[in-house]
C-alpha cells in the first residue's frame, strides 16, 4: 500500500490523526483540495483499511481514573485455544485499555487504566480468576510523559 501513497494521501492521514474533529471542508482547505477531491481520497484511505475511522478522547483523571498500570503475564499455555480464552477474558474486563502479545521475558502487557489501588486490585482478581496463569505483575504509572502520538506517516 506505501507505494500507492502520495504527498496529499499522506497529509491527509497527518491530518486526520491530529485532529479527528475537523469537518471535510476544513480538512480540504488545510490541504488545498475541493471537498469533492478530499471525500473521494478519505472514501479510498478508509476502503484500504489505512484510516480508521475518528473518535475523540476522553480525560481519564477528570473522569477519575486516575491510575494506569502496566500489567505483565506469563504463561506456560501458548495452544491457540487458550490464546483466544484469554483475548476473550480478558476483553471482558473494562478498565483494560490495551492489550499486546510481546516477546521477551513476559508474554502478554495490558494497559490498565482504574479508580486507584482498590480498582486495580479489583481488575487484578477478576484477571486472575478463571484462566491459568503463570506469573502477573504490574508496573504503575506515575507520570504520562507521552501519549496518542501521531504516527509518521511521511518517513
């Protein structure tokens, strides 16, 4: 797909990320296109998968979740089935943010994002329970530092 990507193809994806909220007609005339020119390119970028969709993002401390914590699992049950009883466990559980199958000394990170310590211990048991697992341990967050960059999208 990097191939079939031109400048324009590529500000507007620059675009799109930094600033979901903008109308067509503003991202248009940011990129110098007409509105018709841009709807076709987004239309495009959206069909090939490489634009997904926009969404705002919320204030998680506002809203008191105020402690996200890096959660790190081992296991000794690599079968695909137990993979997907575990991607489906977990998924049930709402405060996880993020899920990822890593490689290294741990197998799988999640991002949990909860109401302080009693809402992580919370997840932690709910994470634990049902579901065999070798070894879990979180890393707490004291500060994001970085956060939602926007991709590179012209390197």
């Amino acid at each position: 797909m990097d191939e079939k990507l031109d400048q324009i193809d590529r500000r507007i994806l620059d675009l799109a990320q930094r600033d979901g909220a903008l109308s067509q007609r503003e991202m248009a005339e940011r990129i110098g296109l007409s509105q018709n020119a841009l709807w076709r390119r987004l239309h495009r970028l959206e069909e090939t998968g490489l634009l997904l969709g926009a969404r705002r993002r919320v204030d998680a401390e506002r809203l008191g979740l105020d402690l996200t914590v890096f959660v790190m699992v081992r296991t000794r049950n690599h079968s695909d089935d137990w993979i997907e009883a575990f991607r489906a466990h977990v998924a049930r559980i709402p405060e996880v943010a993020e899920m990822h199958r890593i490689g290294g000394d741990w197998d799988y990170m999640l991002k949990v994002v909860t109401r302080g310590m009693s809402g992580y211990d919370s997840v932690y048991k709910r994470l634990t329970k049902g579901i065999e697992l070798e070894t879990v341990t979180g890393f707490f967050s004291m500060e994001t530092m970085l956060e939602d960059r926007p991709l590179d999208v012209f390197g």
